[in-house]
C-alpha cells in the first residue's frame, strides 16, 4: 500500500508489515483528540501568517466535518490506514484538496501522538475521578447509616477491638480521597504540551507554542524538545495510579467477599450484584468483587509492560512508543468498569449489625479496656495486661465471656475490681471511649463524614 512518507523509500511495504507496524485498531480511539489537536494546529499556523486565513478556515472546517462524520458513522474509520493520524491527514487531503496538506507544517507525528496521548489521558482522569467521587458517596450514605453500628475489627484477621463498620467503610473513603488527588497531581504534569517539539529538534517556522498550547487547555509547554516527544512519564504516572486504586478496591472487595459469606455474614449484597451457581441453588457468589480483585491484575501488569517498554529507550522517539497505547486504554477502562459497578454495589449492600455485633460479643475484644480500666485505677499497664490476659484464659477455659464473669471471681485477680468494670468493658463504650482523633467513636466518625462530604464538595 502507497504511504504518505514516501521519502527514500518508495513508500511500498509488504501486507504483514504494513499490518504489524499499524497501530490504527488501537489508536483510532484518539480521532477527537486528534482532530482537536489539527484545529489548533491550524489556528497557530494561520496566526503566525505560515497559512493563510482562508486556507485556515479551510481546514478547520473540513476538520469538523470529518469529527462530525466520525462520531455520527457516516465516515468509518479504514482500518488499512497506518494510524489515526494519518487516516485523518488522508481523508482531509481528500476533503480539501492541496491545502490539506498543508496542516502537517512545522509538526511531526511524534509531538502530534505525545499531544493527542496527553489530552486523552487528561479526559480520562477527569472521568475517573468523577467515579471514584461516586464511589465515595455511596461509602459515605453507608457510613453515615451505621456511625455507631459496633463491629470487631481486626489484625491478622483476628478479632482485635470492638470499631464501628462506618469507621472501617471511611477508612477505605480516606484511601480513595488519596486516590484522587493521586490522580490531580498526575494531571498536573500531564497538562503540558508537546506540541511544536516537531520531530524531535524543534523547527524554523515561527511556530507559537504557547498559544497554540492554551487553545487546547494545557497549562504550559514541555521545554525540551527532545523530552517533548520521548517523555511518557505521564503515562507511567497515570496507570501507577491506577494501580493504586485498584489496589484499594481490591481490598475493599476482599472484604465484601469474606462480609457476605456464610462466615461472617457482615453484609447482604443486593440480588443485582451476586450471580447464583448452575448447580448449586443456595447460592449467592459476590463476582462483581471478585472480578474487581481480579482484575488489579490486569492493570499490575499495564505498569510492568509500560515501564519495561520505556527502559532503554534512546533519545528521542522510537517506534517501541507505540507499544504505550493498548496497556493505558487496558487500565484506564479496567478503572472505570470497576468503579462504575463498586459505586451501586456499595450503595445498595446490606449491612447486618445483629451478626456484627454476635462477632464482636466473641473473641474478647474488649480484653484491652479491662487492662485499661485496671490502669485508670493506678496500675502499670504491662500489670494490668497480665491480669487481663489470665482472666481471658480462664473465661475460654470455662467457655464464658468477660461481660458474664462475676465480680466476685473478678476480685480474685485485682481488688481494683469494682462493678464499674461492666460499664467500661461494655462495647458500645469501648468504642465511645475511642475520642482520640481519627479514633473509632461515633463523633469521630462523624467528624469524618463531615470531612469527606466537604471534600466532595469542593474537589
Ligand atoms: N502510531 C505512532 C505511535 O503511536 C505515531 C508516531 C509515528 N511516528 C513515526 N515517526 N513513525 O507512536
């Protein structure tokens, strides 16, 4: 197939040749993108006197014809083309005749894809963090219903000290928050233009990179040409990011598998978002949140495959670059399938407080408070850990609980005993004593949710 480059080369490939080096079945995803960019390009040529104003609005109009034709399927996308870039250059050339070819002045595709990547990427941030946002509504309404809804939380997945479940939820909030201005910031260095790095030395037209910069909405222009068109750090940055997320999800899904198991049974989800067996009729599988947790797979190995890709890489652009697309788009729409199907997943769940509170009345988790009450009453604790720790083991040998030993028997151990103890090691107390900040106590729960809610507000 003829090419527009036909330089020294004749511009005459072999077929499977011309299929591996194409990149038109992934990349056709930037066609808005592209022809953006090209509109801007011609904008700053037509300023800067290199077209003229007629042959500007020439272009810019065949342009908006071809992205209209494109997004209504009037026009589909030849996938025999080489790349989206070219496709679009070859219909307008098509369009308009002579002029058309004209657009490609004082750029090259190096700094055309870097640009049309970045804004891409920078589209793609603001959808995600829209999502995550409505993830974190969904955990707030729930926090919000069980501020004070007392379960055992947990290390080692051993029952530790009575938390309540809106605690646990919004500490999941606090990862996602992070996430997103994980996100912000990697916008930040996204929103800077290559465009006018041409090839890779710059050029000797007097081209206005800065306006042409601003008409696109980046804040400023890359500085060095070179780094213009070889830098993919936004793009290592932005599926570093996330994997961070999907790290977070899939841990908040590792806990929505063990919640709504027979085991646990924290928490029913909704028919909506659980699939039943072929074979076995009673049951109810979470896969939406096992497919989450499985998926952070996928988007580890985007981050492997981009960094490895980029290692090695000489100055200033390399095909090897093209390879940066498939892992990013992977990522990206991992991300947003995940986050869209987390959101009503979350926001329609079941808490059950009964069998939260059957666990948390299990497992001595309020073994700590009994030392602490021994300590407010003049003990040192590591004595006052001691004593509690053999009332634990005496109450699993008699197969009895703290709250049901009676005082007397208490007596035995510490004469600081008093019938205050009961109070104190009551887990609603346990928990409403936790005032320190950040703590597990409703009003420090509250003052979370007031947190999250503002933060959302003004993100
Ligand atoms: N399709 C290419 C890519 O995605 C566009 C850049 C091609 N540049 C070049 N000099 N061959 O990286």
């Amino acid at each position: 197939m003829a090419k527009m480059w036909t330089g020294v080369t004749n511009g005459v490939t072999d077929k499977l040749a011309d299929d591996f080096n194409s990149s038109i079945s992934f990349d056709s995803k930037m066609f808005k993108e592209d022809i953006e960019g090209s509109i801007a390009h011609a904008s700053m040529l037509a300023k800067q006197n290199i077209i003229s104003e007629s042959e500007k609005d020439c272009l810019i109009d065949r342009l908006c014809s071809i992205l209209e034709d494109l997004k209504s399927g009037k026009l589909s996308i030849d996938q025999s083309a080489e790349d989206i870039h070219m496709f679009v250059e070859q219909v307008l050339t098509e369009r308009v005749g002579e002029t058309g070819k004209k657009l490609h002045t004082a750029r090259s595709r190096n700094d055309q894809v870097a640009l049309d990547f970045r804004m891409y990427v920078k589209n793609e941030i603001s959808k995600i963090v829209s999502l995550i946002k409505s993830v974190l509504s969904s955990l707030t309404e729930q926090a919000e219903e069980n501020a004070s809804t007392i379960m055992p939380g947990y290390t080692h997945l051993q029952r530790a000290q009575p938390i309540t479940f809106g605690h646990h939820l919004l500490a999941y909030a606090m990862m996602l928050i992070r996430d997103i201005d994980r996100f912000n910031d990697c916008y930040k260095r996204t929103n800077v233009s290559p465009i006018g790095s041409c090839a890779l030395a710059g050029t000797t037209y007097n081209t206005d990179r800065f306006y042409e910069a601003s008409l696109l909405g980046f804040d400023g222009v890359c500085k060095n040409s070179l780094d213009g068109v070889s830098d993919r750090d936004f793009t290592v940055e932005f599926i570093s990011c996330c994997s961070t997320l999907m790290m977070h999800l899939s841990r908040l899904s590792e806990e929505i598998i063990l919640w709504s198991s027979w085991e646990f049974k924290f928490i029913e989800l909704s028919t909506d978002y659980t699939t039943g067996s072929s074979i076995m009729p009673q049951k109810k599988n979470p896969d939406m949140a096992e497919l989450i947790r499985g998926k952070t797979g996928r988007v580890y190995g985007d981050l492997m495959g981009i960094l490895t890709t980029l290692k090695g890489l000489p100055l200033a652009y390399n095909k090897d670059m093209q390879e940066d697309k498939e892992g990013l788009f992977d990522a990206s729409e991992t991300v947003k399938a995940c986050l869209s199907i987390l959101a009503p997943m979350l926001k329609t769940m079941k808490a059950i407080p009964e069998n939260m509170l059957l666990a948390a009345q299990k497992g001595f988790i309020n073994a700590t408070d009994l030392a602490d009450y021994l300590v407010k009453k003049g003990l040192p604790f590591r004595t006052a850990y001691k004593i509690s720790g053999s009332i634990v083991s005496d109450c699993i040998k008699n197969n009895t609980v703290l709250e049901k030993l009676p005082l007397d028997k208490y007596k035995e151990y510490s004469e600081l005993f008093e019938n205050d103890l009961y109070q104190e090691i009551d887990l609603l107390t346990c928990v409403e004593k936790r005032v320190s900040y950040g703590g597990t106590s409703v009003s420090s729960v509250n003052g979370q949710i007031k947190f999250v809610k503002e933060y959302l507000q003004n993100v």
